[in-house]
C-alpha cells in the first residue's frame, strides 16, 4: 500500500492520480476530510498533529508520501509543520515505511544564484526558516540511516483544475474573472515554474525508483525560462486575446501589510521576484531521460482549454 498524507491539495490530487495509472491500486488517501480521486482509494481521517493517529495513518504503508500544505499563515507554520514531520517521521521509522517529502524552495536564498540540490540553505523570513528546520530534520533521520526517505523538492507552481500558487492566483486566475492580470515586483526577471501534474508524477516516479533514495531530487520543469512579461505574451498568443497587466511594486507590499495579513504574509516572497530565479533540474532529467516535461505553451494550453 502507498499512502499520501495531505490528501487533498491538487499536488496530492494528480500523485494518486499517477500511482493508480503506473503503479498500484492500493492507495490511502489521508487528510482530516479526505475525498477520494480513484476508486479503489481507501479513505483514513487524521490530523497529522495526532501523533497516534499519524501511526495509524501510516501503518500497513510500503510508501508514505508527505504532501501537506498549510496556509500562507506565519504563526501556522511555526506552531504546526514541525509537529507534523517528527510525527511523520517517527511513524515511518516505527513502522519500516518508505517516505518521500514534497518539499518547497523557502529555505534556498532568493538571489540569482543556480538553485541545485547541492545549494545550501539561507532563508529570508520565518516561513523559510520553518522550511529549513523540517527539511534539516528530516536529512538528519536520513543521514542517521533511521529510515529510508527522499525529498523531492519544487518550485513556484502554475497548473490546472485548482492548482494553488502565486502564478495562478495573480494571472489565470484573473483571466477567468476578467481582472487586469498583475505581476509582483518585476516583469523582466526569470522564473522558473513546475507544472503541478508534472510534479506529481516526477514524485511518484521517484517514490517507485529504489535507487533514488536518501537523496534530495529537484523535480523536472521547463528550462525555457521565461519574464513575466514573456509569460503574459505567451499567454496571449495561446487565448488569442492581448492582456494587459499591473506591475505591483514592493511599496504596496510595505503600506498593504499595515492592513492586510495576505500582504505581509507575502513580504518574505518578494527577493525571488527581485532577481532570476535559476531552479535547476537536470540531476533528475539525466536520471530519467524519458520523462516528458510540460512545456510552457503545453501547460498554458490546457488551462486555456479548461477555462
């Protein structure tokens, strides 16, 4: 059996997808609400800050994939993921399950240096110390030789269905409403984006592939980086209609967080807009060849098609 834990956020959602289509059809789904996605998809209620229940959550499990999301709420994280990963942890470890952490780019600096697996970590704020903690936690229960796991790690998300990210929520978001698109900060700096199918399906490849464990894996997303501004055009030439976007300076981000919590839960973000960002995935593209990343246009495309 393989289990996710944090079951409903669209990560979650296209991982038992992929698991069910490549790789079993004995799947767990896990969350205080679970829902299931397939199904043959067993469903198992917990609170992951239950230690107890976490043990039960994950017991009988071969694989346990740890994909929770919480949100974008500082005192949250600080008081919460902590609690959920030693409790993770410690289930996996008494139970001789396999884990494999869906991990974020918080705890990496927000400059343009290439992000690798090897980069070390220097967070900007309290979300990306938090990240740091429990990732450092885990890598010392591996470096242990306590348990068996893998960290697949992602960047900012764009995607379909409900995918929630920034990208999302300030663009395709916007065209379905028909608001003026907006743009954090800069339009002229590069990012780097992963299709929420794309890393899914790259962790559950990863989660099956025995030789990819104790080792942190960075998931596949297109190299063809692109500005925000190239992005939008990109966009427009896909829907065949100019948009047209706002670009929101950083002064909106200092007076809106006087009298906004989203505002000044975001300020921590804001240097990754600020410069290039360079997330570099090529360990895992020379480990599987065949994998086929969703491009850009392919990705705005289905959106597109959806809406």
């Amino acid at each position: 059996m393989q289990t996710i834990l944090g079951a409903n956020g669209q990560i979650a959602i296209e991982l038992a997808k992929e698991l069910k289509k490549k790789y079993t059809s004995d799947i767990r789904l896990v969350s205080r609400n679970p829902k299931k996605v397939n199904d043959t998809d067993t469903l198992f209620s917990a609170n992951l800050l239950d230690k107890q229940k976490t043990e039960e959550a994950v017991k009988g499990s071969e694989i346990a994939y740890l994909t929770v999301g919480l949100p974008m709420n500082t005192k949250m994280w600080i008081d919460q993921f902590p609690t959920m990963m030693r409790n993770v942890i410690d289930a996996c470890k008494k139970h001789h399950t396999k884990l494999v952490f869906f991990d974020n780019t918080y705890m990496y600096a927000q400059n343009d240096t290439p992000l690798t697996e090897e980069s070390g970590f220097s967070p900007v704020g309290e979300k990306g110390k938090v990240r740091a903690e429990i990732t450092t936690m885990l890598l010392d229960e591996m470096a242990a030789n306590n348990l068996e796991a893998v960290i697949c790690r992602a960047p900012e998300f764009y995607g379909p269905d409900k995918t929630q990210s920034i990208t999302n929520a300030i663009i395709f978001d916007h065209i379905k409403q028909g608001k003026k698109l907006k743009v954090f900060i800069s339009d002229a700096t590069l990012r780097t984006l992963i299709w929420t199918p794309d890393a899914s399906k790259a962790m559950a490849l990863i989660g099956n592939t025995p030789d990819t464990y104790n080792q942190t894996w960075h998931l596949p997303c297109d190299d063809s980086r692109l500005t925000y501004k190239q992005f939008i055009a990109l966009i427009s030439d896909v829907y065949c209609k100019t948009f047209t976007y706002a670009v929101v300076p950083k002064i909106a981000f200092t007076i809106g967080g006087i009298f906004k919590t989203q505002m000044k839960e975001l300020q921590e973000l804001l240097p990754r807009y600020m410069s290039d960002n360079i997330f570099v995935s090529t360990k895992f593209k020379n480990r599987f060849p065949d994998f086929a990343v969703t491009t850009y246009r392919e990705g705005i495309e289905q959106i597109e098609n959806e809406q």
